[in-house]
C-alpha cells in the first residue's frame, strides 16, 4: 500500500544495511526467519468464537509491538544504487504483512509447515518503497491451544538479535493487556510513529569503530593478494561450488532436550568452550572428508552482536537502547583451519567408520573448541577497534562487490550464528492466563557466495534447544548437510553421556 505520495527520507542505509540490501537486490539472500511458538492464554480458547477473536488480539499486539520498533515502519527506496535510503511510511497494512493458516486434523502439520518456512526462506521482498521488509505468517492447528509465529525479514532492516528482541517484546505487549483496546487499528491500517530523531542510527554512527594502519593494511592484503598471485593463471579452487541457480534452501532441524543440553553445556565448562567452539569442531571433523585435496584451508565464520558496545541513552541518541533496540548491530569474525589441520583430521579418520570419526578425533575437536572460544574472546576485547565495520567504508558501491564474491572462493565454509536464550514467559513463573514461548526455531536462507551451511542454533530457557542446518540445495550436495547433521546429533548424544 503507498503510504505517502511525497516520501519523507529519513537517512540512508548504514554500511552493514547497504551489504545485506546488495544481496537481496542480485538474489543472494532474500529472507531471514526466526519463529516461535507461542502458548494461548486459556480465556482465549474457550469460547466458541475463539479463532477470530484470537487472531484480532493477536493482530492489535502486533501493531502495539511495532510501534516500538521504527525500523519495522519504514520503507527502503533506490535499492539498485550505491546509496539506498529509509524512507518514512505513514501508513502500514498489516493484512499484507500477517496471514494465518489454521491446520485442520485431516491435514499433515509437519508438511504443511515445511513448505511454509521452506517458501519464506526463498522469497523476496517487493514494494519496498512502500512496504517494511518482514512478514508474519502464524500456523495454528484447528483445536490446539499452541500456534507458531513465523516472523521473515529483509536484513536490511535488522539482525537475529533483533528478530529476538523483537519476540520477547511481543510477549511483553501479549501479556501487558493495558491499553490493548486502543484504536490504533482501523481496518488493519496502522498510523506509524516513526521520524528521523527515533529511527536507529546506523552502527558505526552510534559506536566508535577505530582500525589500526596494520589492521587496514592487512585486511586490504587479504582482499587483493590472490589477484597479484595467481588467478589469471590458475584459478582458485571453489569448494563447494558457487552458482545463484538453482536457488532452494533445504534445512533440516534437530531438537536437542533441555536435560542434554544442560550435560553438554557442564561438557564444554569442563573442556573450556562454549556451544559455539563445539558446533565449529564438529563442522570441521564432518566436512574435512569431503574437502578436495588441493584446498588449502577452510573456513568457520560467527556472527557476533555488538550491542554491548553501544552507549546506551547518548547525547547524540538519547533514544537508543541497543539492548531493546531492533537494527542491525552485528559483526562477523573467521576461524581458518590450515591444510596441516584438515590432514591430521583425515590421517586419523582414514580407517574408521562414518560413525566413530568424531569420537577418534575426539581430542581435535575439544581442541578446535577451545580455540574457536578463545577467539571469540580476544575479539570481543577489542570491543569496536579494528572491525570488519569499521573497514566497510571503503566500499562504495556493494553491488559490484557481491558480484565479484561470486567468482571468488567462499570467504567461509561454514557459520555458526548462535541466538543464545530466549526468556518464554517473560520473567513470570508459568500459568494458565498469560502467554508464553515454548519453543523457537532460527533460520537463514541460503547465502550464494556466503557460507556453504548455515548452524543456527537457539533456546527457550528451561526448555528445547533446536538446531537448524541449512544449505543451497542442487549446489552444494545433500550428503554434506545430511552428514553434517547426523555428526552433530550423534556428537551431541555422546558428550551428554560421556561428560
């Protein structure tokens, strides 16, 4: 819906903004989905009439959420340029961002929902001039008392952490019924509040990013050194393959109980790490089979959220909580395994079955995992100095970048972007008439140049930590994420028993 015929811009795309808008643009990577299930409060369906009533309860919380959140009111003009913009929208329709799908008995729950996720993971967003980047599509079964917010994004306008935020402020504004009668809504059509003095800034406005001349000279050298070595000669060998078509996520999720949870959480104390460092291990041991010979290295990358680096309440934005703030305020940092590594891997693996790989390499992995957590530690010391961020600026047009990525080799292989622990019952102790979260499930689309597999894992306190593994189906072959997943399963199972 065009909200306005004179749109108000409200500034342009930070650096972060601008890369993820290149890869939408190209149809690099549409879409970004965090969803979580949600429990109905027992008044709510025990009427006759409860379907409706739930469902226009559940859109009036959603419009009171929103308004908290600015970047989810704006609309993003001149995304094929090098400098697109937030413009404001006076108006949202969110019958055009939240739809609903009731799942009668007669029909297959778990069909239906993978198809669902799978399409939200594969289409785009359109009139973005008019219309924020998300949508909602809520499945509920017909006589259930649970029902499942699949919430999609456009990355432009915000990150996981934020998809998270966004969630456990909706659980706020479920339970916070004052005010829930409110004529904010008329025929779905929302007034926005969004102006150029709450909008978020972009992170390296609100933080104080620094970078060294070594640190800027090496990064440089990283980017330009296999153009004055070797490639015109001998290209580099690109594993796994990159091609944009054809484009299709697969995923598959394990559910990992609370009580193992916890026994592998003692584990990774007792050995030094954190889930993290050990899903980085046990992508390296399963893959290092499959990678060719004449790869000299492969890559694990983290996703990290710099949130704790931004002052709170500044002079210059005295509305920014970045705690509670939905943006984009995130990072990502490398861990490189040279070839020395993958061999040592391979020699010790080479005689035993898929099955016991993990458990032969088992002083590998713990120490892969060590390593990994102390280099997520040492980067996070540094706080914002000498930030992949930081450096961004020298790109001018992102566009042509996320083109040559296309014929570079993968700057990661795999990534694993934990969202940590999502509080589902909102500080409360459980009952019968508020809402709650029992369960969330994290998932990115697939990234054409990015990482080859995507582990994305996320919990509810006190309950299910689910895992998510996804990859580019008909470009990087099934038996890697299908081995992948197996590895982490079967790893997990062991270390709950063994620790």
């Amino acid at each position: 819906m065009q909200s306005s015929s004179k749109s108000q811009v409200l500034r342009t795309l930070g650096r972060i903004e601008r890369y993820q808008s290149a890869l939408h643009l190209l149809d690099l990577y549409p879409s970004t989905v965090l969803t979580c299930h949600y429990k109905i409060p027992h008044h709510l369906i025990a009427t006759p009439a409860c379907q409706q009533e739930i469902q226009e309860f559940w859109e009036r919380a959603v419009a009171r959420n929103i308004l908290r959140h600015p970047l989810m009111q704006v609309g993003q003009i001149n995304e094929d340029s090098a400098e697109p913009a937030w413009v404001r929208l006076d108006i949202i329709d969110l019958s055009e961002h939240i739809s609903w799908r009731v799942v009668s008995s007669s029909e297959d729950y778990p069909t239906i929902r993978k198809k669902i996720l799978q399409e939200q993971l594969s289409m785009k967003f359109f009139d973005l001039e008019t219309r924020p980047g998300w949508r909602m599509v809520v499945l509920k079964r017909e006589s259930d008392d649970l029902m499942e917010a699949i919430l999609a994004w456009n990355h432009p306008h915000f990150d996981g952490t934020s998809a998270k935020i966004f969630h456990e402020t909706m659980l706020e504004t479920l339970n916070n019924t004052g005010g829930s009668n409110l004529p904010i809504l008329r025929n779905h059509i929302l007034e926005t509040v969004v102006n150029k003095h709450n909008l978020p800034p972009p992170q390296e406005t609100a933080g104080n990013y620094s970078t060294s001349l070594g640190y800027m000279a090496d990064t440089i050298w990283e980017d330009v050194k296999p153009r004055l070595f070797g490639w015109a000669s001998t290209p580099p060998t690109i594993w796994p393959a990159i091609s944009p078509k054809p484009y299709e996520t697969r995923f598959r999720t394990l559910t990992i109980d609370n009580q193992m949870l916890q026994d592998v959480l003692v584990a990774c104390r007792a050995h030094k790490t954190t889930l993290t460092g050990l899903l980085h291990a046990i992508a390296l041991i399963s893959l290092t089979p499959q990678v060719p010979e004449e790869v000299l290295e492969v890559t694990g990358s983290t996703p990290l959220n710099l949130r704790r680096f931004i002052p709170a309440r500044s002079e210059a934005f005295p509305d920014l909580e970045p705690d509670r703030t939905v943006c984009c305020c995130v990072t990502s940092t490398k861990h490189k395994f040279d070839k020395e590594l993958l061999d040592q891997i391979r020699d010790r693996i080479k005689t035993t079955t898929d099955d016991s790989k993990l458990a032969t390499c088992a002083d590998i992995m713990w120490d892969v995992s060590a390593r990994v957590r102390e280099e997520l530690r040492e980067k996070l010391s540094q706080g914002l100095k000498n930030d992949l961020v930081g450096m961004m600026g020298f790109v001018a047009d992102w566009r042509e970048y996320a083109k040559e990525a296309q014929r570079k080799p993968r700057a990661a292989t795999w990534l694993v972007t934990n969202l940590g622990v999502l509080d589902g019952e909102d500080g409360s102790d459980q009952r019968a008439d508020r809402w709650s979260i029992h369960r969330a499930d994290f998932l990115l689309s697939a990234d054409v140049a990015g990482p080859a597999l995507t582990i994305c894992p996320v919990a509810i306190k006190g309950r299910d930590l689910t895992i998510n593994i996804g990859w580019q189906g008909g470009v990087v072959d099934d038996e890697l994420g299908e081995w992948l997943v197996g590895d982490i399963e079967k790893c997990f199972r062991d270390v709950a028993v063994t620790r």
